[in-house]
C-alpha cells in the first residue's frame, strides 16, 4: 500500500505542477518554465518518492501496477 501511496503522491505533483504551469501560465513562463516545471517535479519525485516505489510517476504505469 505504501508503494501505491507514493506514486498517487508523484503522479499528483507531476499532473499539479506540470499541467498547472501549462494550463494557468502558459503565457507568462513559455515553454521553457513549463519544461521547467516537467522536469523539476520529476527530480523532486525521484528523490522523494523514488527509494520506497522506484518513482513511475507515469499515470498509465501507475494505474496498470494498481491493477497488477
């Protein structure tokens, strides 16, 4: 369960930060910060998150261990 815990936790900062910076300021940062913001949010998950579930961070990966 904590595995499953820990990529609910990477796939929602991934989606928040990512899609939120695409979404709410697109305009403002272009698509460098939104690369940024992809990118960054995928190394703060890896260190986070990374040593208890091996950090997916995909949601198509995460939904199909779910279901494994």
């Amino acid at each position: 369960m904590k595995i499953f815990i820990a990529e609910l936790i990477g796939t929602f900062t991934l989606v928040l930060f990512g899609c939120g910076a695409a979404v709410l300021a697109g305009e403002f940062v272009g698509q460098l910060g939104i690369a940024l913001a992809f990118g960054l949010s995928i190394v703060a998950m890896a260190y986070g998150i990374g040593p208890i579930s091996g950090c997916h961070i995909n949601p198509a990966v995460s939904f199909g261990a779910f279901i494994a």
